[in-house]
C-alpha cells in the first residue's frame, strides 16, 4: 500500500504511538479513516476503548459493520436512531470497546457522563 503525504506525515509524527486523544482535521480522499483504523487498532489492542465518530448516521452504520468483522471487540453505535424512546442500542456502551458515534451523540454523552 502506498501511504498518501498526510498519512506518511502523520505516522512518522508519532502520533498514533503517541497515547494521546486526537482530532484529525483533514480534507476528504487525504485519508483519515486508513489512520483512524490503525489507532483504534493500536489502543483495542492495549485494552482501551476507542471512539470513532462519523458525520452522517449512515456512515455510523456502515464503518460500525466493517469493524464489528475487522475488530475482535465489541463495536456499539451511538446515533440518534437509538437510546430512548427508540430501538435499544445494538451494543450497549458498557459493553462497547469501539464506539461509533456521531458528533450530537458524542455531545450528549459527554454532557451527562457518569463515571
């Protein structure tokens, strides 16, 4: 595979071994999503959870079932289609170790985090 610039010149930062939460702010086709797979590969792997958040409900769907089959872990998705008064969640956040999100739901979780 042949990295794209800003992918090689986020690797070679050392960002993804970095152990710090990151956004990445980059445009569309700059690959994002190749980089975002590799962290969350990185910090699933240490027993952590990670949290990848899509713009649009259907994107939410569709990565969250690329990486239920890529992911040995438990993948929840967390958008206005379920919680309450709709569908239960798929996936439960306590259970979830990668959470998809989109960015209204990711909002009011972090509005009313419980520890």
């Amino acid at each position: 595979m042949t990295l794209l610039p800003p992918q090689t010149e986020i690797l070679e930062s050392g960002l993804l071994d970095s152990g710090f939460s990151c956004i990445l702010q980059m445009p569309t086709g700059s690959g994002k999503t190749w980089l975002a797979e590799q962290a969350m590969s990185r910090v699933l792997e240490r027993g952590q959870r990670a949290i990848y958040l899509a713009p649009l409900r259907a994107l939410a769907m569709e990565r969250a079932a690329d990486w239920q089959q890529r992911f040995s872990v438990p993948v929840g998705v967390f958008t206005g289609d379920f919680g309450a008064g709709r569908a239960a969640y798929p996936v439960s956040f306590a259970q979830a170790r990668l959470l998809v999100m989109t960015p209204e739901r990711l909002d009011v979780c972090t509005r009313r985090w419980r520890s």
